[in-house]
C-alpha cells in the first residue's frame, strides 16, 4: 500500500487528525496487528493504522454518524477486506466486536473530539460560528435535540446541565436567560441569548488566557447531555479492555477534564491490586489488575501542531496497556 501517509498529507486531504504521529507510536502497531477504532470520524487515525498493519491486519471502525461512515468507506475503500465498518456508537462495542467476530484487538483508539466536518456543516447545530438548526446529535436519526432541552427543561435543570458538563460559573444566569428567550430553534438565536446573559469573554484560572466565546462551555455541555457523552465514555472503557489481547493497548484522546478524568480514575483503577475502600481494613474485594498505564501524566500535542492545528490545543492523551 506504499509509505505510510504522514500528518502532513492527511491535512493536504482536507482532514487533521489530532496527534496523529503520537496514536502511531503509542499504539506500536505491527503488521498482521488488528484494530479497533472506535471514533472513525474523518479516518485519518484509521488510515495510519492500516497502513501500520500491512498487508493483513485488520480494522474494525465505528462511528456514530452515518455520514462520517459514508466518508471512511470512501476513503478506506482500497483496503476492501481489512476493513470492517459499522455504524453505531462505541458504547455498544462488546456487541458489534462479536456479530462482526471480530478477534481479539492488538490496539483500540478512542478520539474523543468531534471532527472538522461536524463542525463545518452549519445543519448538525454543533458550532455557532454558522447558523444552523439546534440539534447537535452524532447520529440525526436518534435521541433529543439540543432544541428539545433548552425548550422543554426547567430552568433548575438546564442549569444543572450547564455547570455539571460545561463547568459554567454563570449556569444559573444562562438558564434563566434561556428560559425568558422563549423557544429557540438555531444556534446564533442560543449564543445571542447567552451572549448577551454573560457579556464579554470568559476567564480561566483568574487570568485571560485567550478570548472564548460566552456560548462555548454552554455549546459544550448541551453537546454532551444530548449524546450522553460520558455516560457512553464510562460504558465503552470496560469493553475496550475486553476487546484486547494481553499486550495489546488502548489509547485514549479526550479534549475536556471531564472526559479527562474518567479515562484517568478508570486507568487507575484497573491498573489495582485492591479497590476496597480506603477505611476497610481488610481486602475483599477480589479485584485483579487489568491494566498496565503507560502514561502517568497525559501527553499533550506540541507547540508546533497546535500552530497548524488550533483545535488540538486541549488535547490529552493516555495509553494502557492489557495484562
């Protein structure tokens, strides 16, 4: 299939996939190896990943979104039968791995973010930079919209949304602002109203680190709820492992703390001798370590890549390894 692409064609071909060089590298693929990607997104991971496996490992890729399938079996389509694609979402792992019995997985990859094509296309409602209808579903065909929550919920428990899953200090402020606007239907009516409830921009840490829109964290934590992102995040981890060999490694890409600590405290955790409670003082739990982390600390892209890349400045990523 010829050299490996490198980051720099893969964004000459219009997609940027985010530490692309480091998920190589971490996951150490092998030819012959088999793997899971489970966020195809623009398949840019996934063509790595074939070309790393040559000329017959195999990959199962899943996705959500019907159009981002469409895509990576365009683009994967000279591989013909290495690939295995289906559209679902990750939290369904353990299942589709047996109906396309697929083996046992040298390397899983999950990226977290959402891809440039989502975001550039003003009709799935996940930026407001276009207008577009609020709906913000990875996948069109299921589940609410972002319209049905900020119509249909109180204020009480849009405000709840906006702090749990956007960490938004002004929730309550948001809520009530949302909720007086009356219903919304498309993303600049959202960030006008939430715009005009916060005015100007966010800080971080007590310090203006960069200009953030004031519907950002707002944006944010609507997307989640919608998807119930860690909801499926939290479900996929246990799976991911079940779907190693032992020496095989999942890799993890996540863009939030959120999402951040959960992969970390499930890291942690399976990596345990014990996972008693710190005051028992005896050990019943049984608990046999699953893991090895690789990753102590997150890596974090380079200075260079968030250059050419500004959407990957908050990536973190982290590695474990199956026992």
């Amino acid at each position: 299939m010829g050299v490996r692409p490198t980051q720099k064609t893969v964004r000459a071909e219009g997609h940027v996939p985010v530490m692309y060089d480091v998920v190589l590298a971490q996951l150490a693929l092998k030819p012959g190896d088999h793997v899971i990607d489970g966020t195809l997104g623009g398949a840019g991971h996934a063509l790595g990943m074939l070309q790393a496996t040559a000329p017959d490992g195999r990959l199962l890729g899943l996705d959500s979104d019907p159009k981002a399938i469409a895509r990576a079996r365009e683009r994967l389509a000279p591989f013909r039968q290495r690939v295995v694609l289906v559209q679902s979402s990750f939290r369904t792992l353990e299942t589709v791995v047996c109906t396309q019995h697929f083996p046992s997985a040298d390397g899983v990859l999950l990226d977290l973010g959402l891809s440039s094509y989502q975001l550039a296309a003003p009709e799935r409602g996940f930026s407001f930079v276009k207008d577009g209808p609020l709906d913000m579903r990875f996948d069109p065909d299921q589940g609410q919209t972002a319209a049905d929550l900020v119509n249909q919920l109180s204020e009480e428990e849009l405000a709840e949304i906006l702090y749990r899953y956007g960490e938004e200090r002004k929730s309550r402020r948001i809520a009530r602002a949302i909720v007086a606007a009356g219903p919304l239907e498309t993303t600049l009516e959202l960030a006008d109203v939430i715009a005009r409830a916060v005015g100007g921009s966010q800080r971080r840490s007590g310090r203006r680190t960069r200009r953030l829109h004031p519907a950002t964290r707002s944006f944010q934590a609507l997307r989640i709820a919608v998807n119930d992102e860690l909801g499926a995040l939290e479900a996929v981890l246990p799976q991911a492992v079940g779907a190693l060999r032992p020496g095989g490694r999942i890799v993890v890409i996540s863009f939030h703390s959120l999402e951040d600590r959960v992969v970390k405290r499930f890291f942690r955790r399976e990596a345990k001798d014990c996972i008693c409670p710190p005051e028992q003082p005896v050990c019943n739990c049984q608990h046999q370590p699953t893991l090895r982390v690789i990753t102590r600390r997150p890596l974090r892209p380079d200075e260079l890549e968030v250059a050419q890349n500004p959407r990957a400045r908050s990536a973190r990523l982290r590695v474990a390894e199956r026992l």
